[in-house]
C-alpha cells in the first residue's frame, strides 16, 4: 500500500518562501547581464544558468512533496557550478575546445575544485568542503542508493521520509549556491554592482533558512 505524503511543514514552507524570494530576485535582475560570446564566457554563463534552473527545479519539486527527486537534483547543480567555475577560471583554451568538441573534461570534479581554491574568489574553501561533507550522499541521493531507499519507508507504508533538517539544508545550500552563480554571471559581465548586490545578500542571510 502507498500512501500519498504529507504537505511540507510549517518551517519548511516558510523556508521555501525565504528563498523563493532570492530566485525571484535573480530572475529579475538576469535580463539586463550582458556577457561576451567566446567560449570561455558564454559556456560557463549557461553551465550558472543551468545550475539556477536547477534550483528552481528543486524548490518546485519540495514544494509538491518530490523530495526524492529534489534531493537527486543537488548533486547536478554543485557539478554544473563547479564545470562553469573551472571553464571560465582556470581551463585553457585547449581544455575548453576540448569540452565543445568533446564533450571531455580530463580533470576529476576533486581536482576543479582543488584548481579553483588556490586562486580568488574560491580560497575560503567552501566548495571543497561540500566536496567532503556531502558528495557521497549526493551520489547516492542522485543515483538511487541506499540514501533514498532508506528515505522511502514510514512504518510498513512505501513513502518519502525526509526529516525537516535535511530539507531545510538542501533548501539553504540550493539558495546560497544560486546567490553565488548568479554573482559569477554577473562577475562576467563586470557588473559590480550586481556582484556586490547578491554577496551582501549572502552575507545578510537572505538564504539562511537553518537557525541556531
């Protein structure tokens, strides 16, 4: 027997409407970024925008109780952020032709981040520490493994088991990547203000959903 889950909880609505707000906002601001065509600018600029739609993917699928599908969806925006970071930061142009030609990204997604935070505006390590902390659930979650399998049972009825906490991290950790892809995009198209706009964000809380 399958029963249909429940609505998402008071706090999770609340977050979801917290960050909601963030994506609206970068949707707003997005049409006026102009960025140069060549490869290097434009590949990661769609690889950021992917990760955003992504994000939206993911609050609209908690939002309708698709929290497994949501949590599968994590993994694919850090990858899509950490490719269009290493594309336009650190690749060289024959790494770059290489992707459009190929399809072919020699270094390990370890070994990106691992290039990307010896240099600004990655040195805090941030990336490197969701790399540690949460890149096997990731997979997992992404993959179909035991990480899902045990999210899918309440009692003796087949049916997603995810706790607030875990939702609220992905909704947090959803929002603040998409404040930090839409400043490389903005980054890009040496729009400062934009840059400076959406850091303030982060550093205001506007995508803090988890309290002390």
């Amino acid at each position: 027997m399958v029963i249909a889950p429940q609505g998402p909880s008071e706090d999770v609505k609340a977050g979801l409407t917290k960050i909601r707000g963030t994506l609206d906002w970068i949707d707003r601001k997005l049409p006026d970024v102009t960025i140069k065509g060549d490869h290097r600018h434009r590949i990661p600029a769609q690889l950021y925008d992917l990760a955003l739609e992504h994000a939206a993917s993911i609050f609209h699928l908690i939002e309708t109780c698709r929290y497994a599908s949501a949590f599968a969806l994590v993994r694919c925006e850090f990858e899509c952020f950490v490719r269009g970071a290493w594309l336009h930061h650190r690749a060289t142009d024959d790494e770059i032709t290489q992707f459009v030609e190929k399809d072919e990204i020699k270094p390990k997604l370890w070994q990106m981040i691992e290039a990307l935070e010896q240099h600004p505006p990655f040195e805090d390590k941030l990336l490197s520490n969701v790399k540690e902390s949460a890149w096997t659930s990731m997979n997992g979650y992404t993959h179909g493994g035991i990480h899902q399998v045990s999210r899918r049972l309440v009692g003796d009825f087949i049916e997603p088991a995810f706790e607030d906490g875990s939702l609220l991290e992905v909704i947090q950790f959803t929002g603040i990547l998409s404040l930090i892809s839409f400043g490389e995009i903005a980054a890009m198209a040496n729009r400062e203000d934009l840059v400076t706009e959406a850091q303030a964000m982060i550093d205001g809380g506007a995508a803090q959903v988890i309290h002390a």
